[in-house]
C-alpha cells in the first residue's frame, strides 16, 4: 500500500458503500420475510444454494489467478482479463448444456414442487452474469477504486429493494420474487461494469491506483499457468460453499423448507458481519499482494501483524453486538421468524474467522502452496458434513449454526498454521484463541438459555474483557479516531 493513503483510510473508502448496503439490508430483509412465507424463503435459500456451486466450477480458480497475477511487473492485463474469461465461459457453456437436459429433475429436487420455464432461465442467467461480475468487479478491486466499488454496491441494493415490490406485485407469495430481483439487479450492475472496462480498453478512462496511472505491460501469462495455479482453489471454494450450503441442504433433508426459511433469515441478519467481510476482503486482497511483491520483508510482516490485531478487536467486539442485540433484530423479521434468534449465535462466528483467515492464510498464497488450502478444506467439509448429519436432525437450525461456526473455527486454524509454516510472520494466536473462547461461550449461553439478562450480562463482561486482552488496538484504533476528528476540526 503506497504511503500516500493510510491503510485504515483505504479501507474506509471501501467501507460506506458497503456500510449503506447494511442500512439497505435491514429495509430489504423485513420486506422479503413479510412478503414471503417460511417455506418459500427457504426455496429461495435453495436457489443461491444452486447457482453458487455452478459457479463453484465454473470459475476454476481462475480469479484467484487474476489477483494473483495483476500486480506481476510488466503484465498485459488485459490479455490476463481475456484469458480467464474465455476459459470460464467455455465451462459454463458445457455445464448449462448438462443442467439443460437434467433441469427437470434438479429443479425438482432443489424445490420439491414443478417448476416453470423461467426458473431454469433464471438458474442459467444468474450463473453467466456471476462469472462477468466476478472479474468485472475484481478489476475495480485490483484499481484499489473503493469509491467505485461501494457505489456499486450501493446501486445494486437499491435496484434489488425495488424489484422485490415490483415483482412481488404481480408474483405474491413466491420463492421467484427473490430470483428475478437477484438475477435482473446484478444484471444491470454488471453491464455497468462492462461498459466502464470497455472504456478503459479503448483509452477513453485512465485508472489510477494510489495516484499513479495503471499501465498495460506485454508479458502474458499463458492459460496452463493460470489454471494452475487456480485450480487448487476449487477445493478451497467448494468448502466455503459447503459450510454455507451445506446446512441448508441438511435442514431440506432432516427438517423442512419451513425450518430452512427460519435458518436462511438468520443468516441474512449475519449480514452485519458478512459486510465487514466483503468489504475487508474487497480492499485485502490487492493490498497484501502489492505489499507482498513491492515491500521489504520485515515491514511487510509487520503491517500483517498490525492489520490482524485491529480486525481481530473490530470483528470480536461486532460479534459480541450482535449476538447480544440479535432479539432486537429479530424482531424485525415478523413473528413467523422469532426462532432465528436462536439460530445467530453461532452463526456469527462464520464471519469472523472468515475474515481474520483471510490475513493469516496469505502466506500460502504467496508461495503458491495451495496443496496446503486443500487439506484444510478436505478436514473441515469432513467434520461439517458429520456436525450437520448428527446436529441437524436433533437440534434442527441450531444444529446447523453450531456446525457451521465451529467448522469456520477448525478451518481457520489449520489453515493459519500451514501457513505459518510456509511463511512465518509470527501473529498472535494466543489472544486470538482467548477471544475465540469467549464467543464460543457466548454463542453457547445465547442459544440455549432463554434469560436475556444472563446472556446479556455476560456480553457486556465479554466486551470489557476483549478491551482489557486488546488494549494495544483499542489504543491504536482511539489515536487514529482522534487524529481524524482533529483534522476535520482543523478544515472547519
């Protein structure tokens, strides 16, 4: 990261779009979960579900490779934008001709009911405009364009709000006002995108990152290599679509659509915490890197250390928040949905390690030791496929949470010490067990005690004594809110 931009200040210009799409969420949720039914939500749920492991397989790795290979000196971007998107489409290609001839069959599974033409339509749609979206919007990434970037995001939450009422209006009580809404307000982000790339390869729009023009280069990274290096991310990412999915279709197959609507409306309030994710790992990704190919060593460590810390702290404390204002949320959703506070708990420790794993895990990623995400993803999908089948059925969406939460857990840890072992930047993983344990034991007391004041007495001790174990960071984060409120003193 260039010294003319703080690192913190960066990743606030990431920050407010998605901070607006969080106060946009809270207005979209309530509307969905009254307009819907338990069930259809659930089908909805499904739908994701689907379309998420398409893209799984589609994408091969390859925007992994993008990331990996955008900042290399003197590469041509824009032959490594062609390359992974000709690969992708041609593997879409080949898997909508299979879902085509079978669509039947899965829809029916996915739904249990007979469906129309257009949700086979919509599958489709929604898959190909993920893969343009994808790299359309990781190249806004890789620019470092955090305006850009939560602009976007702000639009595509508006244009979702609406087309939940405008399809609502003419399709009631349907799992499909979801998928059209979904489908057709990614569409017209995307073709945004599109356009501005379009303009940017014919010279009429100049990016620049960290105030410096983004040149092309003539190196060109052949497809073998970028398959390469990418392919190993499948397992990666079909893990990260097991332990999001695979609780949905254990509640399709030991519980019912009504129970799956319940889960998947408590996954859409961890949507406080996924958005610090995204928006962590939108602004993440090309700063390590860049640090990681441009910086000197020692300091490159360091600011790893310093950045863990602080997300660690901001993560720990959100958690705690929310798990202790989930009732609250909650209440939001409509009385069909008062079983989701339950349910939360656990669940928000998906976001959390998610996010403290994107920072340890670089390490394999620099040395291209991808083997090593592998065996990290074969253990957890293992224990989340067992915790589902033996939780689920007795505990129902609690079990669920439990398994997912503590699947994120098991993942971060052997994931973060494969790569310590490959590059060793020496984070802190003492605290970070300590702070684990608390909301572990936190997320326990909350799902299955019904007393508000223990639970909450028990959160505020938790948040003094996150404080008291982060004190380094709570200092750090104090002196740079207070540098900040000196300088907008000082312009006015």
């Amino acid at each position: 990261m260039s010294n003319k931009k703080s690192a913190f200040g960066s990743f606030l210009s990431f920050f407010y779009g998605n901070f607006i799409v969080l106060l946009l969420g809270f207005v979209q949720t309530p509307i969905v979960t009254r307009l819907m039914s338990t069930d259809e939500y659930g089908r909805a749920g499904m739908f994701e579900a689907a379309v998420s492991c398409i893209y799984i397989f589609a994408i091969l790795g390859l925007d992994q490779s993008f990331i990996r290979y955008y900042y290399k000196k003197n590469i041509d971007r824009d032959y490594l934008m062609r390359s992974c998107l000709k690969t992708t489409l041609m593997i879409v290609a080949g898997l909508i001709v299979i879902y085509l001839f079978t669509a039947e069959y899965v829809n029916y599974w996915l739904f249990k009911r007979n469906t129309s033409l257009d949700v086979t339509i919509l599958v489709i749609g929604y898959t190909i405009i993920s893969v343009f979206e994808r790299f359309l919007f990781l190249d806004v990434r890789m620019q470092q364009n955090g305006k850009l970037y939560s602009n976007i995001n702000i639009s595509q939450k508006v244009l979702n709000i609406l087309l939940i009422f405008g399809t609502a209006w003419f399709l009631g009580n349907d799992f499909r006002v979801a998928l059209y809404a979904m489908t057709v307000s990614w569409g017209i982000t995307t073709l945004f995108l599109g356009i501005r790339y379009f303009l940017i390869r014919t010279g009429k729009i100049k990016p620049v990152v960290n105030g410096e023009a983004l040149t092309n280069g003539t190196e060109k990274v052949s497809i073998i290599e970028l398959i390469k290096y990418g392919y190993p991310f499948i397992m990666v990412l079909l893990m990260e679509w097991l332990l999001s999915s695979c609780d949905s279709i254990a509640l399709k197959t030991w519980s019912d659509y009504n129970e799956l609507g319940i889960y998947r409306a408590a996954v859409k309030i961890i949507v406080l915490l996924v958005t610090f994710k995204n928006t962590f790992l939108a602004y993440w990704s090309p700063v390590a890197m860049e640090r990681y190919e441009t910086g000197k060593e020692e300091e490159t460590k360091a600011f790893f250390r310093q950045a863990f810390r602080i997300v660690r702290f901001f993560c720990v404390l959100a958690a705690i928040g929310l798990i202790m204002f989930r009732q609250v949320i909650v209440l939001l959703l409509g009385a069909k949905y008062r079983g989701a506070d339950k349910i939360i708990p656990f669940l928000t420790l998906m976001p959390i390690f998610a996010m403290m794993f994107e920072i340890t895990v670089q390490g394999i990623k620099f040395q291209k030791k991808n083997m090593y995400l592998n065996i990290a993803s074969a253990v957890t999908i293992v224990c989340n496929i067992c915790g589902n089948a033996i939780l689920v059925p007795r505990l129902a969406g609690v079990g669920a949470a439990i398994t997912t939460g503590l699947s994120y857990i098991i993942y971060f840890a052997i994931g973060s010490f494969f790569s310590e072992r490959v590059y060793r930047v020496r984070y802190d993983f003492i605290r970070t067990a300590v702070d684990g344990i608390l909301l572990v034991i936190l997320a326990f007391a909350a799902s299955f005690m019904d007393s508000i004041v223990i639970t909450t007495a028990m959160a505020i001790g938790f948040i003094l004594a996150v404080c008291v174990i982060e004190r380094d960071s709570l200092v750090l984060s104090f002196n740079y809110g207070l540098s900040v409120l000196q300088k907008f003193i000082r312009k006015k």
